[in-house]
C-alpha cells in the first residue's frame, strides 16, 4: 500500500494536480466525493480524491482533476485543462479545453465538435476522436487510438514503449490505431512499440515510423 500511494503521488504531480486545496476564491476541492459544478456557472481549479468532477453545461472552469475517479466536460462547457489518475476523461459535444488532456490508466473520448488544444495523452485506455480537434498531439502506451471519422488532430501520434513499471501491467498486447474517414493527421505518426495501424483510404496522415499502414474503405475497418 506505501508504493501504491507514493505512486499514485508522483503521477498526480506529473499530472499537475492539486494534492490540496489551492485557498483561492471560485477553487472547489474535496476528499471523499464527487464535484459537482453546476450549468453554466464558473469556477477555479475543481478537484478531488476518491470521486468524479462533473462539470456541466455551459460551465467555465480552470482546472478538473481527480484521483480514482472519472472527469466529465459538459457540452459546450471549458476548461483549461482536465487530468485524473485512475479514471476516465468524457468531453461532450463542442466542450473546449485549451491546454492539456491527460489520464493515467483510463479512456479519454471526445464528443463531436469537442475540441483539446493541447496535448491528448494516456498510459492505458482508449482514446477516441468523434468529429474532435486535437491541437497538440495525442499518445499512449497501452491504449487503443481511434481518430474517427471527420476529426483532425496536430502534432501527430506517439505510442510509446512499455517500461516494466506499475502502470504497464497488461501492456503486452498490441494497441490498435485507427484512423478513420476524412479524418486529418499532421504530424509524424510515430510508434515505438509494435502496433496495428488501420487508415481509411480517405483519410490524410503524416510520415509513419514504426509501423506499417494497412489501409482500408468503408466506415470501419
């Protein structure tokens, strides 16, 4: 349980997480339980351990994040930026957040017209683009990528190499990259690991390293 919880510290600071409340006016931090922010109101930097962030319609917040728990982004609501450890990330039709999304060990899913500036990035989970923008690239380790029909993303993809730590349990098998119709990706595709790579033959994608592209028509592969 000591190494559990010294790890699950270090991934909340790499993620940038508060491990305590920041004493700052519109701030809302929990221990214990869900938060809960309400449509279309505002706040600063939401957060909390052993809970989920739920920020609703319309709302505008600063930062969402969680420890052992799920972080959801309303449609249409905004965020500068959304992280948990152990749980997952859900943005809803046009929700906005303008730096970084991260996870570690949970899906990341993108509703359409949802939109991340930044970087998109997990350890293990599915990540998935419906009809989204991702401005700042997008990597994992373990977990399956799916750019769906109609979504673009900048910077390009990284699946990384598994090390053998805690958090690559189960990362033997191979992710499955998935680069749907239209879809649009910048950047140098770039696998350190091996991987399946699927492009929809009207999809556009950047140089590939690592990996061979197996191209396929229709909605699906």
């Amino acid at each position: 349980m000591r190494r559990l919880s010294t790890v699950l510290i270090l991934a909340t600071l790499a993620l940038g997480l508060p491990l305590r409340a920041a004493a700052r006016d519109g701030d809302i931090d929990k221990i214990n339980g869900s938060v809960q922010v309400a449509a279309g109101q505002q706040a600063g930097d939401v957060s909390t351990v052993n809970g989920a962030v739920h920020i609703d319609a319309g709302a505008v917040v600063h930062k969402a994040s969680t420890v052992n728990g799920a972080v959801t982004l309303g449609d249409k609501a905004q965020a500068s930026a959304l992280g948990t450890v152990n749980g997952a990330i859900t943005l809803g039709n046009g929700g906005r957040v303008s730096g970084a999304v991260s996870a570690v060990n949970g899906s990341i899913r993108l509703a359409p017209g949802a939109d991340v500036g930044g970087k998109l990035d997990n350890v293990n989970g599915a990540i998935v683009l419906n009809a989204a923008h991702v401005g700042g690239g997008i990597s994992t380790v373990g977990g399956d990528i799916t750019v769906g029909a109609d979504s673009r993303v900048e910077g390009g993809i990284l699946v990384e190499k598994p090390s053998h730590g805690w958090f690559h349990w189960g990362s033997e098998r191979k992710p499955v990259i998935v680069i749907g119709p239209h879809a649009v990706v910048q950047g140098t595709l770039e696998f350190r690991r091996e991987v399946l790579l699927k492009v929809s033959d009207s999809a556009q994608i950047g140089p590939v390293k690592g990996a061979t592209v197996v191209k396929f028509s229709g909605a699906q592969p």
